[in-house]
C-alpha cells in the first residue's frame, strides 16, 4: 500500500464506526411484528413497516427526494436531480463478470478492453402514482423505479442457441417505496436476460446480499451475453436457481463463488452519473443523452475507426431501430440490422427505448401523455447553469497532492479541470450539475456513508479497480475529503 494511504487510513473517517455504522442502519429497526415478515413487490411501507424495514435492503438519504414546490427539479417529474443521482447511487448493486467473460472491460475477465468493449452505464429514476408534486414527508407509501441500463458494445456468444450480436441493450429495475422520501426500502427487483423477465422479492435480495457480507443487491452477467441474474446463493457460482435453466446447465456467473468474486474483488458497483430522464411527463436530459427535436441518443467512439455513432433512447422507425452497440454506421431501413459484420456478427439487439421506464406517473402541473409509450411532449428543457465561483488552482492543488498519480495522470486531470465548466465534477462525476452548496451537502453525506462505495464517487482512473479494497477505500477517501475542504473553504 502507498505510504500516504496508509497514512489517510488513521483518519477518523476511517474508524470502524463510520465503516460500518451504515450498514447496521440499514438493517436496524424495532418494529412489532407487521403482515407475513417478507419484503416482497406488494408491500406499503406506511402500512407494513416491519416487513420493509427488517425484511428489505434499506437506504437512507442525506435529504427527501422530493420537495416542496418540486425544488431541485429539471425533468419534470418533481423529484430532486441530486437526489435521484444520491439514490441510484447508494442502491446501485454489485456488479459481477464471469472470469471467462470475453465481452468486457472489466480488468479480471478473459480480454479486458475497455475503449473496445467497455460497458456504458446510464439509469432511470421515475416516480409512480398521482400528485408526484404534492408528495410530503408524512401519509403513505411513496413508490418510484430505478432502471440501470447496461449497455455493452458487443454480445460474443457462441453457443447453440445463443449466436451473439452486435450491441447488447441489457437492463434491471429496482422498485423502491419511501414514506419519509428519505428513507427508501427496495421491495422487488426485476431481472431482464435473453428476452425473459424474473421479478426476485426484497427478501430474496438481502438473504443473497447477506450471505456474501454486502449491503447491496448483486446483478451478475452470464458469459458473454450478459443476461442479468441476482446469483444463486453466496456460495454458489450459478446466475439464479431455476430461472436459469433454459441455458441446459451453462450459465455461469461468478470467478468462483459469489461470495469469494466479492471477496477477492472481482466484481464493480454499477455507475451512477448517467441520468437520462425520460419520456413524458418527464423530458430527457441534456447533461446525459443529446437531445433535439423530440429525439435523445447516446453516441460513442469504440475504437473502430468510425468515429462517433448514435444509439437512440427514443423510437425509431428508420434503419436506426435497433441498438447496434456503437459498432455500425451502416443499416438497412428494413430491419435496423447492421449491413457489415463486426467479429462475424450482422445482427443487433432490441431497441434502447424498449428498455426505457414509462410507468405512470401524475402531477397537478403535467402535460397529459399516454401512460404506455412515448410522446412528443418529451422533449428537453435547457438545464440550469452550475455556478463555477470556486477557483480552479485549490481544485489543481488537490489533483497534484495526490501521491499514487503518475505525471502523466497528473497532467491529463489538470487539462480536464482547466477546460471544464463544472471543475469539481472531473474529479467526481457524481457532482456534476449542483451548486456548490448541494455538492457541499453531498460530500459530507457521502463522507459518513458506505465508504466501500467511495470509489464509484470519483472520476475513473484515479482509483485502480486491481487494489485491494481498502487501498480504493483509502485513496477515494482522500479525493472526496480534500474536494470537501476545498468546498467548504469556498463558502
């Protein structure tokens, strides 16, 4: 371990009660006994307490998620933006590649390329029910959905059956409910793989996470085609129990067991820093996906030599009708399959908007859409400017006091700052798009929560995925400290 990290291990951010204290929180409550003790998808958490409290996954945010009068809002759907971001990230699962995996940047995977085959991460944060904007931290049970999207470039399957294609358009959709809006229980999830759907209950979520010693869900991609599963048992390397059976026995999800992938590293938090919106009532956008005339795409270069490609969040009756991974400029009108071959696959995966949340969702103040697909009314609203008062040379002395940096890291992350309209957000994406004094507010809640999810808090490459955990504990640490500082220094 680096000398200076050692060094931040003896701050007291690191004592074992910060480390753990979130973690009994999650799971701590003294409630009489409430319905048939498991948390499952039909729970109200105003009603049945105990069952979302003791038999859920829990997590609790720095502030509501919606306030009054729909402060915080830009998307139209009247829960706060930061708070969506706070939320997808405190929620987001364990993510885990199979050690065979030959699809993926993950660095522990059979070919590890990531500019090639690096995943992009985005997510959806949507409210369900009437009168979103009348929402209050008392009543009953509130409900919104996360959906993180898992969009790789390429699908490698070669198996009988399983032919693999060009992009692969996965997704899973977490059902949370609230009744303070700060405190928010996940109920059920669902899992989406190979054109299936298995919804798993809360209970069955946290007995997996609490065989492994984790906080958090799981989500584990099946070899090379990256089929979402929630993982058999801790001890087990199988995707699921008999929901996986139509792969005849050859779906496997874990370098080993469960349990030991999570022990030995093997696996990522999903990323949270992508929050697409979405279609009416709320609008997409801008900080996220490209937004023009009713339409959102996401475009990405994956080293092929042809440069930036559309994908598209909203449908399309062109040859831009499916989700072809960024890996083809090329496609018939017909079909939206590509018209060349890319690792001898033509063929292309369902379209991103097919992914996409739609559930209804009211306000006193939304326009009227169709509750089942999409509508014009979607279109972007040009976001609020973040403020850049704070000085980019206390952002730079941060980067450069960073010990494990290499010169030419150092070097890259100061063009970045010096070219950024939001300074803060290069070294912690998770910020971008707040004032100063909500990413003042967000570190310090980041500070005193799940610190083993600090280095998804940070901007890639300044934390290596190959260290131990808590040397990636220690250095985000550092980082996230020292941006508090220099924030509250600002003030």
């Amino acid at each position: 371990m680096h000398p200076r990290l050692r060094e931040l291990q003896r701050f007291p951010i690191f004592s074992a009660a910060i480390l753990f204290g979130f973690l009994g929180a999650a799971q701590a409550g003294a409630f009489n006994v409430c319905g048939d003790g498991v948390c499952g998808s039909g729970e109200s958490c105003s009603v049945c307490v105990a069952d979302c409290r003791n038999g859920c996954l829990n997590y609790t945010l720095s502030s509501p998620l919606a306030k009054s009068g729909c402060a915080g809002d830009d998307d139209g759907d009247c829960l706060d933006n930061a708070g969506e971001t706070d939320l997808a990230w405190i929620v987001a699962p364990n993510y885990y590649y199979d050690e065979d995996e030959n699809c993926s940047g993950a660095w522990y995977t059979q070919s590890p390329n990531a500019t090639r085959y690096g995943r992009k991460d985005f997510f959806q944060v949507r409210p369900q029910g009437p009168g979103v904007d009348l929402w209050t931290s008392g009543g009953g049970a509130k409900t919104v959905q996360i959906t993180y999207f898992l969009l790789h470039p390429h699908d490698c399957q070669n198996r009988v059956g399983f032919g693999g294609h060009q992009g692969d358009s996965e997704h899973i959709r977490f059902l949370l409910k609230s009744q303070d809006l700060s405190n928010w229980a996940v109920v059920s999830a669902d899992y989406y793989h190979h054109n299936r759907v298995h919804t798993f209950s809360g209970e069955y979520l946290k007995a997996r996470a609490g065989e492994i010693g984790s906080a958090y869900a799981s989500v584990a991609a099946d070899e090379d085609g990256h089929g979402s599963w929630p993982g058999q048992r801790g001890s087990s390397s199988a995707c699921a129990g008999s929901e996986d059976d139509f792969c005849f026995g050859t779906c496997d999800c874990f370098k080993g067991t469960m349990a030991a992938a999570l022990a030995s590293g093997y696996r990522e938090y999903l990323a949270a820093s992508r929050n697409v919106g979405g279609p009416c009532p709320e609008r997409w956008r801008p900080s996220a996906v490209t937004v023009g005339g009713g339409e959102a795409y996401s475009s990405f270069d994956v080293g092929l030599g042809l440069g930036l490609i559309p994908e598209y969040w909203t449908p399309r009756s062109d040859a831009w009708k499916k989700f072809c991974g960024w890996e083809c400029n090329l496609r018939f009108v017909s079909t939206g399959e590509c018209a060349y071959s890319v690792n001898g696959k033509s063929g292309c995966s369902s379209a991103l908007s097919e992914k996409i949340d739609t559930a209804c969702f009211t306000t006193t103040a939304a326009p009227t859409c169709p509750c089942t697909g999409f509508a014009a009314a979607s279109s972007p609203e040009v976001e609020s400017a973040v403020p850049t008062r704070l000085g980019r040379n206390q952002l730079l002395a941060v980067v450069r006091n960073l010990a494990w940096l290499t010169e030419d890291q150092t070097r890259e992350i100061e063009e970045k700052i010096g070219q950024a309209n939001d300074p803060v957000a290069v070294l912690s994406p998770l910020l971008a798009g707040r004032s100063h004094e909500r990413q003042r507010e967000t570190l310090r809640w980041l500070l005193v929560t799940a610190p083993e999810k600090w280095p998804t808090a940070v901007a890639p490459g300044l934390v290596d995925p190959r260290w131990k955990a808590a040397e990636r504990t220690a250095a985000a640490g550092e980082v996230l400290l020292r941006l508090s500082e220099v924030l509250e220094a600002a003030r």
